[in-house]
C-alpha cells in the first residue's frame, strides 16, 4: 500500500511551450467581460467539493438539528446558501452525469446506476480545458467509463471503499492507499493543487467524496464526536405511509426492516435477531482493515454491541426500543463520516488561505442528492420527497456573491455545467438544458425575472435496490405534483401546509384548481426539457410475471432457432391464449417466438430489446405491433408514441439488419369511430407509416378487417373492443400470410 505522498514529478515542468500558448489563450480570455467578474486579470479557479449522499439535514448552515459541520458553515457565511437546490434525479450515477452534462438524465443516457457514460458527449469540463483550464477530479466518479476532460484523474472503482481504499489511475493501474477514504481524496486534492498543475493557469478540481454513503463507516478518530448523545429522532421516523400512494409501503429502505445486522449495523458474526435485523452482508470494510484500524474499531464498537446484545436478550428492549437503537447507531455512523467530510472542506479551505488563492477561487460545497435521516422511517434516497431531492449548495466567490447570502431560487444540478462555464467566460452551448446562476449569485440571491418557476424530476431506476417505483414531477416554490406511471396515481403535496409530505391532496376538491394547474406546468416542462417516456427504456421487473417471462423468453431466444418473431403487448401475447391454436397452424413450423408482453408500451420494448431479449435470434421476419397502452395507459401524443415505434425499428435494423419487419398499424380499439382511444391509435399510425422504406420495413395496416361498415368495431372480433377473439387472430394470420411469404418464410 501507498502512502499519499506526491507523485507528481517534473513532467508537469516540461510542458513549457504548451504553457505559453496557454497564457497567451489567457491574456485573450481575459478580455471577456465575465471572465474579468472577480479578480482582476484572470478568470477564476474552481474548487468543487462533492460529497455522496449528504442531506442537508446533516448540515448546520441548513438549520441541523443533529450535527455541527463548522466548515461547511464557513463557505456559507463567507458566500451563498441556496435553499432550494435540487437534483434532477435521486440517485448517483445520474446525478453526476447531469452535473457533468448540463442535461436531463433522459437526454444524457445515464438513466440509472449501473448504465455507462457516454463519454462522447459534451461536458463542461472538455469545455474549461478548451479554454485553459486545467482539470481534475479525485474520488468517487461511478459513471461506469474512465473520466474525459480531466488533465488528472484519480478514481475510486464503483462505489470505491471506506478503508484502505484502492483508486484507478489514468493508466488503468490501480494503486492501494492505506488510510481513510475522506482523508485520501483529500490529500490527492491537496497534492494536485500543490504539484500536479501550472501555477500560470486556471484550475477546476472535483474534489468527490464517498462519504457519507452507506455502509457509513467513520474514521476513528471521530467515532466519539457525537459518542454516545441521543440524536433527536425526526418527526415521521415511525411514519405509517397512509394518505399516499400504496407504493410507498413496498419500498424496502427501512430503518426498522432493512438494515443489515454486519454491514449497516457493524456487528460481527451471525445474526442473532433475524426479527429485527437482515442478514447475509457482514461489514465489507472491517476486512479490509489493518491490524490497528480493527483494534481502534473493536474498542469502540464492541462494548456498545455487546450491551445491545445483553439487553436484547435479557428481554428488555421493546420493539420500539430496538428501532431507536438502530436509528441511534444509523446516525451515529453517518454523522461521524459527515464530520471527517466536513474537516476536508476545512483542509482545502486553508490550503487556499495558506496560499494565497482564496481570493479568486470559487468554492462549491455540494451532494450528489439528499438523504433520509430517518424521515418516514427511512435511509436511501430515490423518491422525490423533499430530502433526497434537495442538494446542498453552498458557494464562495470573494468579489462576486456577497457573504452570508441565501437564495430562494430553485436551482438544479443541471445548472452547475452552465455556471462553471460562465464563470470563466465560456459561451455556454444551447444544448445544456441547465442556466447558469450568475444572475442569481450577482445579485444577493435573488432570481431574474425569467427563471424557472418550477423544477422537473425523474427517477428511473424502478425496481432495483430498495424497491422504489419509477416516478416523475414537479416542484414549485409551494407545491410538489409527482406521477407514478406503475399505478398511474398522481401525488400532490402542499408543502406550505405540510411540509413533512404526509397527505396527498390530490383528490382533495379544494386543490382541484392547483392540480390542474400543476398537470398542465408538468406536461409543459416535458415539452420544454424533450421528455418522452415513450423513448425512454423503462423495464418491469417489479412484476414478478414479467421478470419471469422476460427470462424463459430470453432463453428461448438463445436457442437463436425462431425464423418468425412477433413483438408486441398483450394483443401480441394473446396468440397464446385465444390465438394459439391459430399460431400453431401457421408459424409453429417457423420455431416462431413470441415475444409480446401484456401491459408493455414502447418504452418496455425498447429496454427489451437492448436488454438481450433478442437472445441470438436471427429471423427472416420480425412483426412489431405495439403502441396502443402508450394510448391507453398514459394517453401520450401521436408523436412521442410514433417516437417510440420508430426507435424500436431502429433498434431492429441495427440488431437484425437482414431481417424483414412486418410494422402493423395498432390494431382498433373501442367500440364507437370517436372513441378517444381509437382515434390516438389512428394518429400514431398516420405517423408510424411513413417508417416502411420499400426495402425492409413494410407496413401493414388491416384495420377495415375488423371494422364493421359504420366503424364500429365488432364484439364478435374483439370481445373487449381490444383484444382480438380466435376468429381475430384468424383474421390477422391471413392478412399476414401473403406478407410473410413475400418476404421469404
Ligand atoms: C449501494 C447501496 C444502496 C444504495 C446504492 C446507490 N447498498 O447499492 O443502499 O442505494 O448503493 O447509492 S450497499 O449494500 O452497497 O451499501 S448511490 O449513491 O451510489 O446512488
Ligand atoms: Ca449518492
């Protein structure tokens, strides 16, 4: 293992020549008027502190009531403090990808964690180098890719570890540093800043903390900051999810169900109170410890586990009882990793003292989102409640923000790209859908008249850890209007009347007005930041039947043997049941597969296909019908759903470029010709049309098959006005016989 000396050497020198191109690149940057904003004669560096899952709870400049962070606290009095700071999309990859971007998770690709950066993509650091700037980042990064646009990077793997933790360098080694993670990302900062750059030029350094992610393991030299004082405990800790969407009760972040007995809870061996705590993840980092590290551990942990041990089995600790204890330990851990988080900002605060670079360099504290203490019972993040969706964000610019400022404006972490850019002068391109927040920072907080009114967030991870559905919304000053597309509910909260979010009042008439108001802000945002769900690959795997028939159909598709694929919803998986025998006597003897889910839209079928549900089939003919839940679930545009059809058919051609498709018009659906349904289904297929090209797309539209003379659509075809009967699949497997043979089967 590596102790953090420097290992910047004189390489850094060499580079004389570049130097003076840059400097002249200076003296003509200079001239730009933002870039003059500060210190006179250069624009300023920028110092990016970030942290992972900091809540602005745990922030004494935000009114904590559980801990003290005095370095944080310094940044706010000697700068800005903005109260309404959001992240576009709770979770980390995502949010680090917005910041880096400028852009909507939807438009940046990196939806959920786990994706992979496209590191194509504009960012705002590739722009700052192109303007001179040198740049860095340290620590926690877990988008997937190596960094681009940095000039230095040092990066912990995923999720990185809290103790002697190991980091990817910018030559794919990896290199072990004994010590705490808080204090190493802190020295490399610190050894960049000293060594690793041109003292003539600008910096920017992304200094990425892990902590205070989960496991929350402390260094010990805080383990007794907060020692053995009772936290308070927030008001909704025992929160019972009633007057909310049911989707609330499925989650699975509970401090009083989901904590592991060895990883969360930092006990060792077997668990011995199953009732109360999960097992089978011990505490990863304690075996990463040195010999020394695990005795400082032990002394500290082990009396305390010991005494929870005696007590419990002694009987004497109520349910309840064991939930403040678990909350108690819970913050103990979090809060001891938020102060070792809070000491580095107070290290690199004084490195620019010492050197004399406070002056013209801005500091940024901030989160990659926010966190729940305990509210609503909780740990994690994710929903769009009021504490994982803020950030903090608190700024130091001498000259520039007047000290000891708060800002009331709603901000986003699609905003940060803009800023830096316009705060060294950088035209910040049109594509980032952030602002910048010059204006706001200029001008004691206050937002110009044109900002935003309200915010847009997604969360798209759905089922994955912690059980947390996918959702989207808004939040303006006042309200919050969330949609949960699983069970199509709509949230509202009045979040002056309550602010701990505990009553939906959506189907209150008294807000009939605002609800409406919202829903129609809501859908305008959309169209403003591109939104369209119908593109947006989304899976299902929190229905248990879905996942399963997404695995056996996948298999199936392994076997690569099917010569005929039918991809669709239920209309499609229907030929299983009223249609089968149908199937049987036409395509059984092509191996065909069917690979239409019930209840899927567009967005289902394209995360299908990119998810390998396509197996290793190679088909002749591939036919698509799919659309009509878009229609009927969500009611979405013509033109998103068309979107969606053409992205599948993209998909298709670049997966199987030899096999033909067969697109089907959607099928009618509704009795009457003026039903609503029928008649968006009718202008998707207006639409979706013109994607036949004569060569391997061909379109098929047998709608006037079903149709009765006036229109309307018989029960006799279509017992449900939806779904074909035997005799409707007969009616589609005629039409589609002729296609097929032409095209080969
Ligand atoms: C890990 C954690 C989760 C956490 C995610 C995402 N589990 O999977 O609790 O929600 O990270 O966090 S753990 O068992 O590894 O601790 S994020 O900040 O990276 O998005
Ligand atoms: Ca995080």
């Amino acid at each position: 293992m590596t102790k953090t000396t420097s290992c910047f050497g004189r390489a850094w020198l060499g580079r004389g020549l570049g130097v003076a191109v840059m400097i002249a690149a200076w003296v003509l940057a200079t001239a730009l008027p933002s870039a003059r904003a500060s210190a006179p004669g250069r624009p300023p560096n920028i110092v990016f502190i970030f942290s992972d899952d900091h809540a602005v709870q745990a922030i004494s400049a935000y009114g904590s009531k559980v801990n003290h962070t005095p370095h944080i606290d310094r940044l706010a009095q000697e700068g800005m403090l903005f109260v309404n700071s959001f992240c576009a999309n709770s979770l980390c990859g995502p949010s680090r990808a917005c910041i880096q971007t400028g852009k909507h998770s939807h438009l940046n690709g990196f939806l959920r964690n786990g994706d992979r950066f496209d590191s194509s993509q504009l960012t705002f650091p590739k722009l700052l180098q192109k303007a001179g700037y040198q740049t860095a980042i340290i620590g926690k990064w877990h988008l997937g890719t190596d960094p681009v646009g940095y000039d230095y990077w040092e990066v912990l793997p995923g999720q990185g570890n809290y103790y002697n933790p190991v980091f990817i360098q910018m030559d794919g080694s990896r290199k072990q540093y004994q010590g705490y993670v808080t204090d190493i990302i802190t020295d490399r900062s610190i050894d960049w800043l000293e060594h690793g750059r041109d003292p003539n030029r600008p910096f920017m350094l992304m200094c990425q903390h892990k902590a205070p992610h989960r496991n929350w393991s402390p260094p010990p030299r805080h383990f007794d900051t907060y020692g053995d004082r009772p936290v308070p405990e927030p008001p909704t800790l025992r929160d019972d999810y009633s007057g909310r969407t049911r989707l609330l009760k499925e989650n699975e972040m509970t401090i009083a169900h989901h904590m592991f007995w060895g990883h969360d809870m930092k006990f060792h061996g077997e668990n011995l109170f199953p009732d109360y705590f999960r097992s089978g993840l011990a505490n990863g980092e304690y075996r990463r410890m040195t010999p020394e590290q695990k005795a400082a551990w032990d002394a500290w942990y082990e009396p305390r586990n010991q005494e929870f041990i005696r007590r419990m089995k002694a009987g004497e600790l109520s349910e309840d009882e064991v939930l403040q204890w678990k909350y108690q330990r819970y913050m103990h851990d979090y809060l001891a990793c938020v102060q070792a988080v809070d000491d580095s900002v107070g290290r690199l605060l004084k490195w620019l003292d010492d050197n004399g670079l406070a002056e013209n360099t801005v500091v940024i504290y901030s989160s990659d989102q926010g966190f729940y203490l305990g509210e609503h019972g909780w740990f994690d993040k994710r929903w769009i409640f009021e504490e994982s969706l803020k950030m903090p964000f608190i700024i130091r610019w001498p000259g520039v923000v007047a000290p000891g400022t708060r800002s009331e404006a709603l901000i986003q972490n699609i905003d940060y790209a803009p800023t830096f850019l316009d705060m060294a002068g950088v035209p910040v391109p049109a594509e980032m859908q952030g602002r910048s927040l010059l204006p706001v920072l200029k001008s004691g907080g206050k937002a110009p008249a044109d900002w935003r009114d309200a915010i847009y967030y997604a969360y798209y991870e759905n089922v994955a850890a912690h059980n947390v559905p996918m959702h989207d919304g808004i939040r303006t000053a006042r309200y919050k209007l969330a949609f949960f597309p699983r069970t199509r509910e709509w949230q509202l909260f009045d979040l002056q009347k309550d602010p701990m979010e505990l009553r939906s009042v959506h189907r209150d008439p008294e807000y009939a007005n605002v609800l409406t108001a919202l829903q129609k802000r809501y859908r305008d945002l959309k169209r403003f930041y591109q939104v369209n769900s119908a593109v947006i690959p989304a899976h299902r795997r929190g229905e248990a039947w879905w996942r399963e028939r997404e695995r056996q159909k996948t298999a199936e598709a392994r076997k690569g043997k099917a010569q005929l694929v039918f991809i669709g919803d239920s209309i499609t998986q229907g030929w299983e049941g009223r249609g089968k025998a149908v199937w049987e006597a036409h395509y059984a003897k092509y191996d065909a597969l069917n690979l239409g889910f019930s209840g899927d839209r567009t967005e289902h079928v394209i995360w299908r296909l990119t998810h390998g549900n396509l197996g290793r089939v190679k088909p002749k003919v591939a036919v698509v019908m799919i659309g009509t839940n878009n229609t009927g679930h969500l009611m979405q545009e013509p033109e998103e759903v068309a979107a969606g059809v053409e992205a599948i058919i993209r998909i298709l051609r670049e997966k199987l470029p030899d096999t033909r498709i067969v697109l089907m018009a959607i099928f009618p659906r509704g009795h009457s010709p003026f039903d609503l349904g029928r008649l968006n289904n009718i202008a998707i297929n207006q639409r979706i049309r013109r994607l036949a090209d004569g060569e391997h797309v061909r379109y098929l539209d047998i709608s006037d098959r079903f149709l009765a003379p006036d229109g309307t659509l018989p029960k006799e075809l279509m017992p449900d006005f939806l779904h074909p009967n035997r005799r409707g699949y007969e009616i589609w497997a005629e039409a589609l016989d002729p296609v097929l043979k032409e095209l080969g089967l």
